[in-house]
C-alpha cells in the first residue's frame, strides 16, 4: 500500500478532546504564545468562496481552525470570499453557514464577506498605484499569460508597466465608473518579471466584471482578485494564524509583499496538507459538473462528498470531526482510504443509534405450526452497546419475512443459514426449521418457505441446549411497513478518479451501480412514526438513515454505511 495512505487507527476519541499535540500548526501555535508573539492571541478563519457546497476537504480545515481556536481561549472568524460575482450565489453562502454550523463551528458574532471590505481594498489598490507598485495594464488574459513566462522562462515587462502614476489612477478610476468593457484591462502589481515564482510577475490585482454581486448589487463594476484580497483580509480582521492549505504556499510571498508595501498588520500564514480521499473527487468545479449534467440529484445527493451529501446520507457530525481529529496535519500531500472514514462513521453511529430489523429483499416464511391469527410481542435489545436506550416489543406471527439471502436450496460450503433441513435462529425469536419451498410455476423461482418452530425456544434459546450456526433476522408480514431503500456504492469505481485513458474526462469512471433503489423492503412497525433524519442500524444490514423525501405514507432510507460481513466475504472468493 502507499505509504502516504492512512488506514483507520485507534478508536475514535471523545468529541471535546483536543487536537493531537503532534500537530505542527498547534506546536507554532504553542510557542507564539510562550513568546508573547500575538500578545496571548489566538485568532483564526475559516474563509470559504461561495461558488459551491463546502466538501468532506474543507471539513478538515474546519476542524483545524475552529478547533484550534476554541483550545486556546481564542476566536475564529466565518468569512466568505465573495470576489467573484460570476460565481457565487446566495444559496452556497447558506448552505455553508449551515454546514459550518451543523459540524460544530462556532464564530459567534464575526460572520464576514471579503465585500464588506471592498471600499478599503479599492483604497489599498490606489495606494498602491501611487507609490509605483501597480499599474493599468491592456492586454487581455491570454496576452497576459503569455507574457508571463513559465517555470522554465522568465516573463516580459509588457507595454503598459511603465505608465505613469497619474495616467494609471486616471485609468484605475474610469475602470471603477465602467467605462470600460470587460476583460479589456487589469490592474497589476509591479514586481519582478524574472522572479523565479511566477506569483510574483506581476499579478493582476483587478479585473473589470460588469456583474450584479449577491451583496453589493449593481456598486462595483470592478473585483479584487482572491490573491490581493485574501491577506490584506486577514490583516483587517487581526487574524493571528492564517491557516492555508498547501497550495498557498507559494502564494505567500506574494501576500506578505501586499502587507509589506502597505505597511499594514501582518498575519501569520501556516500551510498544511489537503485532504485526498480515495474514490472521491473534491475538486468543486467537478463536482459542479457532476451537478450541472444530471450525474447526481444535487449537491446534496448522499453518493457526493459534499458536506450537505453525506449529512443527507446519515454521517454525523460527531463521526467527522473523529475523523479529523485523528487525521495527520503535515507539509506533505497524501491520500487517505476511504474506508478510514467510514471507520468512524460506524464506530459512532455504532454506540449511538438504535437497531431494528428490516428486510431488504423479501421471502415470505409461514410457520406452519403456528396458530393462525395469533400474535404475540418479543422483547428486543435497542442497543446492546448503551442499556440506557432501554427495550421495544417486536410482533411475531405466522407468516414472516426473511431476506432472499439468507436462504439457499443449494448451499455452498460455510453457509450456515437457512436451507431446506436445517434449523437456524430468528433474532429475539425462535428456532425455525425449512421443511419446504414453494416455486413460482412459470419461473421456477422460489416464492414461500414452509417452516416449523419449536415454541419452547422463545427468547433464542433451546431448552435442551442444542445449537444453531447462524441468526437471521425477520418482520412479521402482517405488522410490517413498506419502505423504498436506497444502496449507495463508491461513485466512482477507481482509487483516483481523475485517472482516464486519453480522450476521456473523470466522468468516465463513474460507477454505473453507484445507486441501487428497492422498493419492495419491510421495516418492523417500531418504524412507523420515523421523521427524516432518524439514523438506525439495520440489524446485519449497515446503518441507514430517513431521507428528507420521506414522509408518512413513503418512507425513504439512505444506506449510510455497510456492515462488516463475514459472509460477504467469502462468497466474493467462492
């Protein structure tokens, strides 16, 4: 395996345990204040671009940010980079500031937007034109790029870097009444054309965008770009720590240049790796794509690792930031298992949902020994890792339902369920043994199981201490409730999505058995008044939770994880 993936590791810690003290960023954070370096401060910010739903990625930094601040005694910040118009929506802005939240960050009264400093960052750009360090410039974006160089040659000073003061504010100022088209000319820092990093050849500061903004409607005609904004953000707002991932690091110079020339309060940029995961792609732009072509049903389709889609799904948040809390924070980009999260997405759900039984893929049981019409009531465990969550009553009849799986007419070898002769035990039920099947004429297929019990095993247990080899669960026919479950599978079928043969994009992986719909499932009648957002263990089934389409008469679940099963397992090698 590669080594920079990580497998799942200890058990989950408690949710108000802190970040490991191997974190490298808590480490700087510990030293600043035994220095006295921010004055005791602790000051962080989650600054999220609204131009899509925040993914499972941002949930790390997430956790780093607001996590980190809330150890310390500090503050951490909800700040929207809304410098693009084109972009971003009302929408996205709300579905982060609920997702922030639903994962427990906590940024009381300091909810932020880049535009809400736009009239200061306007500032800053004429100061900077004023003393020599930006100029107007016309090329276009594809001249631009071209004379920029690459990481093997040096850029060329355009035809433009050597304007005057006086015609660059002149020009600054008609691009901020709209005078001019879009596209047509940028402000640009003056900085070094040869630099070796190609942040620093002369970046583009502004570009003109006749857009309407979702805050500002119809002010600015112009935007900052997230490069000049980003710093000079967290310079007003006092930000101790700027926590980055790695792919600002070469960004830095360029942001401490801005607060350099400005001669404004520099924070601290820190960068640390991105979260990979396998089977899943947490770009946003291909996840748009994924939206926007109808490959999924939305932002929130629970096979999306989006933030919205996993809680849809049936994750909670208390799993996800155990994920995270046990996540290495380093200078080194690697991927971890997908199945390290699933790893605390069952752990938890484990210890803290009730089980029920349901039948998925029904087979209709009679019992042919027992009483027509009667009925009587077992006693079932809620969860046998929490006694507190008490006990239900479980309705027993004549006629069950059991899963098709859980019968063969041929056994393989170590299949140990029911087949014709042979006893098995229903769970918190009887012993029940197939004496017969009953075959669809025309198909062939097998419709009914004739079965009998032994009344003296009520409970699970034989009084004359004979054993079984294997538990089945079951509903009776009569009380049972329909239900429409949803399987979801890994959405895409390779470890790295964006692997493709030449000629394909990403979505040629995509699996075509992501999705699974069965109509036909029976719940027990303890599933009645369910609401959406209930989570369950199906016994011997995974965990499933009520989807937001559900509703009284239509209940809906949404498999949120497997189970492990033994048996699976070694019918894959059969």
């Amino acid at each position: 395996m590669d080594a920079t993936k990580q497998e799942p590791g200890a058990a989950p810690t408690t949710p108000t345990e802190s970040i490991p003290a191997s974190n490298f960023i808590r480490d700087i954070i510990l030293d600043d204040l035994r220095t006295d370096k921010c004055q005791g401060r602790v000051h962080t910010r989650f600054p999220p671009e609204p131009n899509g739903y925040l993914h499972i990625g941002h949930a790390k930094s997430i956790h780093i940010n607001f996590g980190l601040a809330a150890e310390f005694g500090g503050k951490c910040n909800l700040r929207f980079d809304d410098t693009n118009p084109c972009k971003e929506e009302t929408e996205y802005v709300e579905s982060i500031i609920e997702d922030v939240r639903w994962l427990g960050g906590d940024w009381g009264d300091r909810l932020f937007y880049a535009s809400d400093y736009f009239d200061q960052l306007y500032e800053w750009a004429v100061q900077l034109i004023r003393s020599g360090d930006a100029y107007v410039c016309d090329l276009s974006a594809e001249q631009v790029r071209q004379q920029r160089g690459t990481l093997t040659r040096p850029g060329e000073e355009g035809p433009d870097r050597n304007r005057s003061v006086e015609e660059n504010l002149d020009l600054f100022e008609r691009m901020r009444a709209g005078e001019f088209p879009d596209g047509s000319r940028t402000l640009r820092a003056r900085i070094d054309m040869a630099s070796p990093n190609v942040n620093m050849r002369d970046p583009v500061l502004y570009r003109i965008l006749h857009a309407e903004h979702h805050r500002t409607g119809n002010k600015w005609c112009i935007y900052p770009m997230y490069d000049f904004a980003h710093g000079q953000c967290d310079s007003i707002e006092r930000i101790t720590h700027s926590i980055c991932t790695l792919e600002f690091e070469d960004h830095r110079p360029l942001y401490d240049w801005f607060i350099e020339k400005l001669g404004i309060y520099h924070p601290q940029q820190i960068e640390f790796d991105r979260l990979n995961l396998t089977y899943t792609l947490l770009s946003k732009r291909k996840l748009l794509t994924l939206v926007q072509k109808g490959y999924v049903g939305g932002w929130d389709d629970p096979r999306m690792p989006t933030i919205s889609g996993i809680r849809r799904r049936g994750y909670s948040p208390e799993a996800i930031r155990a994920f995270c809390r046990n996540m290495s924070v380093s200078k080194t980009n690697g991927t971890t298992e997908l199945s390290a999260l699933e790893y605390y997405v069952r752990n938890d759900l484990n210890k803290s949902v009730p089980r029920v039984m349901a039948v998925l893929r029904p087979l209709r049981v009679v019992v042919d020994n027992y009483p027509e019409g009667w009925m009587e009531e077992l006693d079932a465990v809620n969860n046998p890792e929490d006694e507190s969550m008490g006990t239900r009553r479980v309705p027993f009849s004549r006629v069950l339902y059991i899963e098709q799986d859980d019968f063969r007419e041929n056994p393989p070898k170590q299949y140990y369920r029911l087949t014709v002769g042979r006893e098995v035990r229903l769970r918190y039920g009887f012993f029940i043994k197939c004496v017969g099947v009953v075959k669809d004429e025309r198909t062939g297929e097998i419709v009914e199981l004739r079965c009998t019990y032994d009344p003296e095993s009520r409970g699970g247990n034989s009084p004359d201490g004979r054993k079984v080899k294997s538990t089945i669960h079951w509903v009776s026919a009569q009380h049972a409730i329909d239900a429409e479950v949803r399987l979801y599978d890994k959405l895409f079928l390779k470890e790295n999505p964006n692997e493709t043969e030449e000629g394909q994009d990403f979505t040629a992986n995509l699996n075509p058995k992501s999705l699974e719909v069965l109509t036909g499932a029976k719940l027990e009648p303890s599933l009645h008044d369910t609401v959406p957002g209930n989570r369950y263990q199906f016994e011997r089934l995974g965990y499933f939770c009520v989807d937001r389409e559900s509703s009284p008469g239509h209940l809906v679940f949404n498999r949120t994880v497997e189970l492990r099963d033994t048996w699976a397992k070694i019918e894959k090698k059969l």
